[in-house]
C-alpha cells in the first residue's frame, strides 16, 4: 500500500511540476509589482514612445501568428452518435446450435473429402467452441440456419445488406440526420467485397448526394475500422462544415469454412453477425449534441515482417476450399504489434511522470548492457479511463490484458462482449463502448482507448474524449441484457455462471 502511495505522490508532483514552479514565481512578481510607484510607470510609457515602431510590430507579427494558428490548426472531430446492429431474435444461436450448424454445412457438402460426421473433427470444433468466450445468445445469418445451409453470393449480400441498413436506420433515427447532409462515407467490409460496391449500395438505399465522397474498404481484418475512422477524420480535416459516415461490418456467410484443416475451422467457432455505423462531424455547431472528440488515431502495420504478414490469411486448403487460416504463431504476433503501436501512442497520451521513468529505465539498460531484462512498462490508467480491445477471442484479451497490466474491470467490456455477441470483427470495438456506456461509467472528460487488431499484420488505435456524461443511445444492443454482466466464465470451457448486478455497477 505504501508503495502505492508513494507512486501517487510522485505522479502528482512530476505531473504538476511546471504549475508548481509557477506559484513562486507568480508570487515574485505580484510582490515586485506592488512595489512600482507613478514614476516607474510613467518612466516605463515614455521608453515605449521611443520604441513605437518596434511594439507596433511585435504586436502585428504576435496578432498575424494567432491568426494563422487559428485558420491552419487541424478542426476538431466530433463523434455525434453510433449505432451497434441488434439483429432479430430468431437468428440468435445457442453454442449446441452453432455446433448443428457446423454438421449441416459439412453434410451440405457435396465433396467426398469431408465426412459430416467425423468424430475428430466435430470434437475439436466442439472444444474450440466451448473454450471460445462466447456464450448462448450470439447471432448467425439466416443463411447458416436455413436446412440446408445456403453459402449463395445472394445469402451473403442479404447478410450484410441486413446488417448495414439496419444500424444505419437506427442511427438516423437517434439524431435525426438527414442522410442527404453526408459529405463522407467509407465503408469496411473484409471478407464481402461485391461489386457495385457496398458504399454504393448506402447512396443507392439512402439517397446520399451525388457529390459524396465515398469509399470501400476490403481485405483488412477486424482492425478495419479504426482504419476508416482515420481515413474519415483525415478526409474532414480538408472537407468543411459537413458529416462523415463509417460503416463497419463482416460477413460471415461469405466465411464459413467447411474443410478438414483445423487452423481454417477456428475462425468458424469464433465470428459472429455484428455491425456498427458511426456518424462523425467538423461542424462547430455539433459539440454540444456530439458524444465524443476524437483526440488520437495511432496505426501500426508489421506487414513487412513475413511471419506478420501471413499469420492470418484466406486461401484454399488442401482439398480446394477456401477458408482463412490463422496461425499458431499469432498471439506473438499480435503482441509485437500491440507494442509498437504504444510506444507511438504512448508519448501523445502518457503524463510526464510515466514518460520519465520509461526513459530513466531505457537509459539504464543501454548503459548496463541489457542486465535490465525488462523496460518499465507505463501505467496506462493514469492516461486512460476506459479500455476497448478488440475482442478477436480470449487468448488475445488475455495477453493485452497482462501486457498492459489491466484489471478485471479493464477488460470487463470486451469479454462482456465476446461473450453475448462473439467476435463481430472490426465493430467489436464499438459494441464495448456501448457497454460501458450501458453501465452508466462513461463520464465527462474521460478517455477511452479503442485497441484493433487485426490481418497485415495490423494494431490501430483510437482514443476519444468523452464530451458529456454519456448514456446510452436509444435501441443500444445492450437495452434488454446489460442487468445480465459481467459474467464468470470458467477458465476451462465457455460454460457461465450470469451474477446479476446493478444495472449502473
């Protein structure tokens, strides 16, 4: 405990050390100025007359730099308001469900190569699944259900076209935008890249302008919508007074998996129907009605180490069919990734003190030759409030939650929601944000961190600051269940124990 205290104590004192120096000073200088008499003063105005032109410059050269300042400075980015998809009850799948489903795709398939029931087989998808996080109430897309299961370009399009007009209608209808008022539009979608293209299909559903800036994101995993939230924020800082539209999804239709090789029949026990659409603003006028500002995007792309690269990768297995691979190596991986993302992140957002003992302790280990095993690892907490990792699965929450050294709490919002909406891929970022907005914990001037992992191999992040005590938006996924979490998942199998608490713990 005392320890704690005493990093308390040196926080603070590092932290406002500059304000601390400026009292005495400030105190100096009242106590010399009261000290001026109408002579020093007078004597002060008539050294300013002789030296007009000199003032008169200063002053115009201080006003022309303001001004400057003012017009070319980068305009804020607001958050006005998000939508997570809530998909119908009757897509909602039970784990015994997903494992049904698994044996009619097997079944369905007309290759002698895959027998429906083979025993291996459907056990290490049966482990894997239970062993996954995910509890009984995730969501698949009609297609999967259907008896037969229908894997059809058509099945894949209605999937997403479900999704995107869905979060989409319930964002328009929370903030009353007039969908013809979008100037921005960009569009993420992995594995379902049809052609038009999805952000054609928006400005043909909604009527968006003609004159829209619009663009389609394909190929670049569950971190794709950090990556459209800067391409949006870039995109505003040129474009004036107008709105920018993110969508964020994954299809799963277009994903399913159906052979025999176990590093393709992952990704089957862990993606789930999902999507999220965000309305972003530089209008001035919005601050007062937006929920956030947007204070740093931070990407990182390891792609050119080739083990990164293809960690996780869509090909065709050994009998022809095409699922996506993820690797055993991708838990290193990711790790990599996550820390070189932060040491960009982490000078823009960390206090002066944590700065300083990270670099007391890199000084110390140059100089002693590495007999220092570990740099200090900052303590980000003191710089952010809330913690949205992308839940891609347990192992990847585990391993940033022990590398960042976050609490149970911390990473509440992600196993909250690995668990009742599985990985939905790159909007799993904003279903967390949702629940900690459902808690009731999001309040003014607090910071929360998006963390997106994703294929490439890619670590984005985000950082807002929330603007107001944020409740939760209307029709918010987590309307009828958030009494319901956290849940305890036990440490062997996905199997749950549901404690009931306060709504607003």
């Amino acid at each position: 405990m005392t320890s704690v205290n005493v990093k308390l104590l040196y926080h603070y004192v590092l932290t406002n050390f500059f304000n601390l120096c400026l009292f005495p000073l400030t105190a100096s200088l009242a106590g010399k100025a009261s000290r001026l008499t109408t002579d020093d003063l007078y004597h002060f105005y008539s050294h300013l007359q002789h030296k007009f032109i000199t003032v008169v410059l200063l002053f115009a050269f201080t006003g022309f730099g303001l001004v400057l300042y003012i017009v070319t400075r980068p305009k804020p980015v607001y958050l006005v308001d998000y939508s997570c998809y809530l998909p119908p009850p009757h897509l909602k799948v039970s784990v015994s469900k997903v494992m049904d489903i698994f044996y009619q795709i097997r079944k369905a398939d007309t290759s002698r190569n895959v027998a429906c029931d083979d025993p291996s087989s459907l056990d290490f998808l049966r482990k894997i699944q239970e062993r996954s996080g995910l509890g009984d109430e995730t969501y698949s897309p009609q297609g999967l259900i259907n008896v037969p299961p229908r894997k059809t370009f058509a099945a894949s399009r209605e999937e997403t076209e479900q999704v995107i007009i869905g979060a989409l209608e319930n964002l328009f209808e929370n903030k009353k935008v007039n969908p013809r008022e979008i100037g921005i539009l960009v569009v993420n979608s992995s594995m379902f890249n049809p052609t038009p293209s999805l952000s054609a299909m928006v400005v043909n559903t909604f009527k968006l302008r003609s004159n829209i800036k619009s663009f389609s994101l394909g190929g670049m995993g569950c971190s794709a919508g950090v990556i459209a939230i800067d391409l949006a924020k870039d995109l505003l800082h040129v474009h004036k007074n107008t709105y920018a539209l993110v969508v964020s999804t994954e299809n799963i239709t277009q994903g399913i998996y159906a052979g025999e090789n176990r590093s393709m029949m992952v990704s089957n026990c862990l993606f789930r129907v999902g999507g999220a659409a965000i309305l972003l603003s530089n209008k001035p006028g919005d601050r007062s009605r937006s929920k956030y500002k947007l204070a740093h995007t931070v990407r990182t792309h390891t792609g050119a180490d080739d083990k990164s690269s293809r960690c996780v990768q869509q090909g065709d297995d050994e009998s022809g069919k095409v699922g996506v691979c993820l690797s055993k190596d991708i838990t290193a991986v990711a790790g990599t990734a996550v820390k070189k993302n932060i040491q960009t992140l982490g000078p823009l957002i960390l206090p002066l003190s944590e700065k300083f003992l990270f670099f007391v302790t890199f000084i110390a280990k140059k100089l002693l030759n590495d007999k220092i095993k570990h740099y200090y690892v900052p303590d980000f907490k003191l710089a952010i409030d809330h913690f949205c990792i992308h839940a891609g699965g347990r192992a990847v929450i585990d391993v940033l939650e022990k590398s960042l050294r976050l609490s149970p709490m911390d990473v509440e919002p992600s196993r909250s929601t690995l668990h009742r909406f599985g990985n939905t891929s790159s909007s799993s970022i904003w279903y967390e944000l949702a629940y900690i907005e459902a808690k009731g914990r999001m309040k003014k001037g607090d910071r929360a961190w998006q963390i997106a992992l994703g294929s490439g191999f890619k670590c984005n992040s985000a950082v807002w600051v929330a603007l107001c005590n944020v409740k939760a938006s209307a029709n918010s996924p987590w309307e009828h269940c958030i009494d319901k979490y956290p849940v305890k998942i036990d440490s062997d199998s996905s199997k749950s124990e549901t404690h009931v608490q306060n709504g607003r713990s």
